[in-house]
C-alpha cells in the first residue's frame, strides 16, 4: 500500500465548498482548511518532516517558493483560506495595511480632528511614530503662552491709592 503523497494529504483537508468571499478581487468561493490550526486560526500542515502553515503551503504549491523578505497574505482576510487566487506574497508593510487592525486605520486618517491636512509640511513625526498637526500643536503652544503671560500682564493696582481731593486738584 502506498503512502499517500503531501499534496494528497493536504487535498483531503481543504473544504472546497467554502463561502464567498466580501472583499474586491478575490476570485471564487474560499477553500477553507479542516485540519488541524494553531492557537491565531491559521491552518497546519505536516510536511517534509516538519509542520507549515497550510495557506503558506498552498501558496508554494500554486506559485512556487515565497520570496525573501515576503510574506503570504489572504485577500479575503480569512485565516483559514487556502485558495491560491486569495493569497498574495507581500511586505510586511503592506498585510499590515490592508488588514483592519489599528494601525491600518491610524493610517489611512489622512486629516487631524480639527480638519487639518496631514502632509509634508503639517505633519511632526513623534518619537513613538505616531503623526501630529503642527498648525494644532503651534495653535496649542500659543494658547498656553499666552495663558501664562495673562497674569503677568494684568492691571497693576496702586498700593496706596490716592485721595479723592488729590485727584481734584490734579485735574
């Protein structure tokens, strides 16, 4: 009897029936892993004497190796999806900004809350990465020197004040 090859393994684990994908340019139903999956819901695979990720499989299978420095990402954002037509190899950079974590949406606000622009010329850049207005800033240090400038620049009061009848004759 023979073994069955890794190919025919992995065929007998993928749910061909699976849903449509919601997301633009995923071509056909998502094929969906039945085996077994890691703690984050990609599926896993025993393969050449060592386990892989099912969709990292699949997409080796379909394309051949990945390339250095990218990374397989599912179009569908489903973990489990095993359809070649939805995986691409990508940079990091870029899974990250087509997923819908928080870093994606931070990145795709393109104007502060006030409605400033964020570009080239408005945008600081804090130590921890993150964007801010520098018309809002600038507007926040102004209002903040002249709060503190306020009680300097008060009325100052005479410290006897002067005689009523003094002032009459004065006048």
């Amino acid at each position: 009897m023979d073994r069955p090859t890794p190919a025919e393994r992995f065929a007998d684990k993928v749910n061909a029936a699976g849903p449509w994908s919601l997301r633009r340019h995923c071509p056909g139903p998502c094929r969906l892993w039945d085996g077994s999956t890691n703690e984050k819901g990609y599926g896993t695979f025993w393969a050449d004497g060592r386990t892989v990720k099912a969709h990292r499989y699949a997409y080796e299978q379909a394309n051949g190796p990945i390339p250095a420095g990218l990374e397989v990402d599912h179009r569908c954002r489903r973990r489990a999806c095993v359809a070649p037509g939805h995986l691409d190899a990508v940079t990091h950079r870029v899974n990250i900004l087509r997923s819908a974590n928080h870093v994606a949406m931070r990145a795709a606000v393109t104007h502060c809350p006030a409605g400033h622009r964020y570009d080239q010329a408005n945008t600081i850049r804090a130590k921890n990465g993150t964007r801010k207005c520098r018309a809002c800033k600038n507007a926040q240090a102004r209002a903040a020197r002249a709060a503190k400038r306020a009680p300097r620049l008060a009325s100052v009061h005479p410290i006897r004040p002067r005689p009523a009848r003094a002032l009459e004759r004065a006048a």
